[in-house]
C-alpha cells in the first residue's frame, strides 16, 4: 500500500509541508508505505492541449521528457494521493496547476478503451494559507481527483490559515493526519480489508506526530 | 443497502429529475433499494443558525418539526445519498440550500461526543442546467458533505446542461448512471464485498434505462 | 444615491450584521442614502423554475406575492447592493439563496426585450463564518452579480472567520468599510462625478464606526 | 487607453484565443488601443513565495528576469486587462496561473505603503473548454482580480463550451465582444467620460468580428 505525498509548496519546511507530514504519518501510522515529492524539484513542462488535436499524444505518461513526467510515473504507482498546497490566489500553486493540467494523459486512457489510471486511487488534499481560501482550493482538488476517477475518503479535506504556524494549528493538524489515515484506511478497504473509515480524534497522537515533524524541520 | 435520492428541483420530470432517475436506477441495477424525495414537497424552515448559541440546540433531528425533519431522517437511515439539482445561478436551488443548512445538525453530533451521523455515507451528486455550471455545482456539493464526513465514490459528479433535454445527453446519463451504480458498490466495498469500482461503459443499459425514464415521465 | 443591505442571517447582531452596517456606513461617509433589509424578515417563495416553460412568468417582479416581492421591488430601486451573508457550507444561507434565485426575474427581462434590471447597479459581498470559506461565498457572489450585470468596484469582497466577533477583526472591519465605500463612489463615477476608486486606509474611521456599531448592537 | 489581452493558451488560434481577439476588437471599437500576449511565449518562472519571508522580495516588478516580468511591466502599464484561458481541469492553464502567482508582487505593493499597482484597472475574464467549467474559471479570474483592486464591468465574463468551434458559439461571441466593449467603456467612466454601460446586443457588429477573426486565423 503506497501513499504518495505531493507537496505544491516551494517551501520545504512551511506550512502545506508540515501538514502534508502530519498526513503522511498518518498514513503510516495504518501501515501505509510514503513518499513525499515536490512539484518545485524539477522542471514541469506546462501541458500544450494536444488533447484537442486530431491524433491527440494525449496518453499517458505524456510525450514531454521531465520531471514531470517522473511524478507521473510516481502517481500512477501508488494507491493514494495526498497533494498539500500553498493558497496562492484561492487556488492550488501555479507549479503543482502544471502537474494537474499534466495528469490529462491518466484520465485520458479512457480515450484508448482503458479505464482512466486515475480510477479508484484514493485522494485527500491539504491547502494552507496565511489568510483564507482553504475551502475552495481543497473543493477544487477533490472535484478535479474524482472526475479523474479517484475515490474522496471521509474527511477528505485539511486546511489551515495559520501559514507557517499550521503545524501549531490543532484543527488543522488533526485534519490533515486524518486525511492520511483516511486515505490509508480507505485503501485497505478497497483490497478487501477490515477498517473503520472513522475520523480518530486522538490529542496524543497528535502531539507526538506534532514533535516528531517539528524535530525533523529543525533538521532539515 | 438504501440510497436516498434527494431532488432539488420544482420540476418532477425535468432535466435533474430524469438524471435522478438514472442514477437511482443505476443504483438498483447492483442492488440497492432506492427512494426519491424532493425538497419542493413540503415546508423546510431555513436554519436559524443556533450553532453559534452559547448552549445551542443544533443536534440531531434540529428542533424544527417540518417537512426538513421528515428529510433529515431519511438521510439518517440512508447509506447512500445522490443530491441532483437544477442550476440556479451557479448553486444548487434555494430549497434544496435550505435543506443542507439543516444538515449541521447531522454533522454537528460531533459536538456533543458522537461521531458525524454523515460519515461512512457515500455520495454522489447531480447538476443539470439550461447554460452552465455543472462542475461548480458538483464540485460545492461533495466538498461540503465530504467535510460532514460522507464517502465520494469515483466518478462521484455527474452534470449536464441540455436542461429538459438531459435524459438525451447521452455522456451526462451515463455520467449519472454511472454515480448511482458506485454509490451502491462504494457502499458494499464497505460492507465488506467485493467489488470492483470502475466506470461501466454500457450502451445498452443507457438505453434500457432511458426508455424506462421516458415511459415513466410520459405517465406522470 | 442609494445603497440596499441585504442581510442573509438569522442574527441581527452577529458578525455578518455588524460588517454590513459597517459597510453601510462607509456609503454613508460618501453620501449614500442606505437600508438595510433582512431576508430572514419574511416569508421567501422558493422560485418555481417557469423559466423553463414554453410562456414562461419569469419576468419582474416575479408572480409571487410575499415578502421576496418587496425585496425584489427594493432591489429594483438601488444604485447599489450589498450582501451579506453568513457562510452556511461554504456559501450563502439558503434563506439569501432563495432571494438570489427570485432575482432571476430581474435578469430575466433581456428576455422581454429590456437590459437587465440589475445592469449597471454597483454590488459588494460581504461573508462571515466561524471557520472558513469567505472568499468561495464572496467569489460566488460577485459572479453571480456580474452575470445578471452588475458593476464590482475595486476590493469588492470583504470576509472574516471570526463568526460574532467579526467587529473585532480589524482587516475585515476594514475592507467592510472599503467594500461600502468604494461602492458608493463607483455609483457617483458612474453618475458623472469625479472620485478616486482607492481603498481608504483609515484606522481612525474604522475605530470610529466600530464603535457606533458596538453601541447600536448594544442598544438593540 | 490601453487594454492588454493575456491568452492562457498554448493554441494561438483555438477558442480561448479567438474569443479574446473578439474581446479585444470590442474595446477597439470603443477607441481602445489593444494588444495580445501569450503566456506561452516565453518562461514565466513559478513564484517562489518570498511573501512569507521576514523581508520579504515581493515588491513589482518580481525579483525574477524573464519572460513573467515582460507580462508583468506590460500590465502595470494597461488601464484595462483580459484574460481568456482555456478550461483545463476547471481552473486556468497552469501557465497563466504562474502569471497570476508572479502578479502578487503587484498587489503587494500595499505592504511597501503604496496603493496595490492592479487597483481601478478594469478586468475582464473569457474561459473556453470542450466540456464545461467556463463559470467556474471565470468566476474564480474575477475574484482573484477585484481582491487585486481591480474594476469588474457589467456582464465582465464571457465563456463557451465548444472548444476550438467558440468562434462559432453566437452567445459567447457576443458575451466576449461585450466583455473587450465594457471594460472599454468602463476605463473612460473611470477617466470621466460619459458612456453607457449597458450589454451591446448587435447582431451584426458580431458577424462582422466574426468574420475578420476566421479571415485573421486563416492567415496566421
């Protein structure tokens, strides 16, 4: 089971970064595998529309040879998806827009008789801002994830206004490491196994996951 | 396994009424038993905001006795709720809004000790209009029972913008087909069976099922 | 000059109330003549949809009789509007909602062979929730607006997450001001006079009306 | 007077880019002096969030030298801007949505005790999918835009659902031609000239636009 972590942040130890931990740990805490990328790590080729072409290339992984596609790859590897954004302007980061505007060439499969590959993976999402706008970037994501054919766990939505802080932000903290245990649970489900989708309101484990990230930041 | 069909239009054989049906249908086809009520069929008193109060009353069934709570019981015992709704300005009706204000009551119990009486229900939403707004309207409608903490199954949008016309739209009736059927198989998955949740592309059973619509529209 | 409230909460001393008299008093700071009005004042018919009939009744001031008529009819009379609602799951009260569905009729006269009756009125939005969700409720708002034609003056959105206590945040008290403000001047630009269109900075006006509000809610 | 048209897609002769034509032939008709940019044509590098920092970079034009800045100065000099991007996932192409992060250091002159550099500019939004989204995107640009300062005319955002065929869509046409002639006109209100600002329902001013666009996009 293998919980892929987005991060659309240029900040690595910022807010969205923290909280994408937080859910992340979450996922492991129900034995899930993780991986944590930034869109900010490489070159994303914005997508030039040939899915209007004649003889679109629209396919996955994509014709462009980048970074890009390398997240691609990564995506259609895993069973969930995490992605953790920036608020900037209510929306997800220009950068990670680029990988969403790439991922056409997974939904796009179903124009080649296969199911899309984004089908039946599971999302959550996480925005975090220094004002407002975490409703709206977090209903964007999941409308866009489930028209590519992703499942949306119970509480499938973290947000925080508290920028940097998020991490101090118990809501939303919480929030998000039940978003990846949500999205973990949720796999399991799916694979036939016995779990509880209940949102886990445990104070502890919050605070231990809390030190943890906090630690690791300091590294980092 | 029951699912709720909660209609949100003044017209019972309109364009999102039919998609209802559609969807209800596809539900059934995996053996759900299914209902339709629609929020045009008795008095829903808006929400009088009491969650705000100091000691506020808003806790399952809400304090209101209408026609509201006749719904928010039905949605209590559902397993499986679809909203389909005309567009009306970008947004669900006035009435049906009405209707989800009344919600916090459900999702509220979180307050009072008990998980949301949303959560682990799978839904699936529907929007129809003359012009526009199809995403905007689907996209509103999982966000916020996501964040009461309902399930969204893949492909968990359906919308079409023929109006009347809708039961002709042929990627929209499927589209909603589609949103009953995992509904349904989202809720077994649950349950604890097998199977698999993927988008079924069936032509036939489109058509089956949109002449069983028209035969029941014309009768009523 | 004249500027119309539209309050949309059941609360006439609440957050949303206060940042609309708050509103109301910037427009009075540059002449206006204001009104506040509260749809939770009186019965609201929910629209019937006869838009889409053959002959449809859709034309102002809509074929109901109650008090949605008299709101219409004052909306019909304003250089100006201002709503302010409550965020109810991310969007406008069902109450305001129903209001915003009636002003259809309004809109609708295009089809008569008039402008729209809300063409070239100047409208702001004010949205205030305990949480989140401000600018998806602001954002829907002036969208709506500006498809039924109205004008949106600079920095015409004002949000705060600070439910009752919204009087108390400085940033949105602010820009509720602003949103007042700059929609009057917008009404006297358009009238031919000459005004700047620049957002006032003006903490000494603020705390000045902030306390007339304090005491007007006092009072009631 | 000055109108700057800004395309957020990578083809130069498809919808988004036909109804911005139209949208730009609009103000001209009005008096404006128009000219296109491309997103596309050139690097917009992502904006890497300084605004966050202790002192922070965000201050016009941007700390980075590229293609971004060109947009950038070329903005800050029109009265009037529109924006017409292709619906990709419900939201702006990734490209334009780099721009519009890039755009903050423009708003965030407020924080360096000037006004914001977009305010009493007037904006337009146009938004051209295959499927469906255009109320959404032009929803969101506009939002975005008047939290920038930005003026938002009557009737300020156009869109079509009928992809590369937009330039064939009468009501969208017509919707764009108004959007270009509104913001037009707004900007000489603004400057204190006398123009009505009412909805321009000219059948065959839109054919003839309509026929020196397909002439335009044959030759190029």
């Amino acid at each position: 089971m293998k919980v892929l972590g987005v991060l659309g942040s240029p900040h690595k130890t910022g807010g969205s970064a923290s909280l994408l931990l937080a859910a992340l740990k979450g996922a492991e805490f129900v034995g899930a595998k993780t991986e944590l990328v930034s869109v900010y790590d490489g070159e994303i080729t914005p997508c030039k529309g040939c899915i209007q072409d004649e003889e679109p290339d629209c396919k996955f992984p994509c014709v462009f040879e980048d970074y890009g596609k390398e997240l691609l790859l990564k995506i259609r590897e895993a069973d969930g998806l995490i992605f953790s954004t920036p608020i900037y302007w209510f929306a997800p980061s220009g950068k990670l827009k680029l990988l969403i505007d790439r991922m056409t060439c997974l939904e796009n499969m179903v124009a080649f008789g296969e199911p899309s590959y984004v089908e039946g993976k599971v999302f959550g999402a996480i925005a975090v801002g220094a004002d407002a706008g975490g409703p709206w970037v977090g209903g964007y994501l999941i409308t866009t994830l489930t028209c590519m054919g992703a499942i949306i766990p119970p509480w499938g939505i973290a947000y925080s206004h508290k920028g940097d802080d998020a991490i101090h932000d118990d809501k939303a903290l919480l929030d998000a490491i039940n978003v990846g245990l949500l999205v973990a649970k949720m796999i399991k489900v799916i694979k036939g196994e016995k779990e509880d989708l209940t949102f886990l309101d445990d104070k502890k484990l919050m605070q231990k996951i809390r030190e943890e990230i906090l630690k690791e930041l300091e590294r980092s």
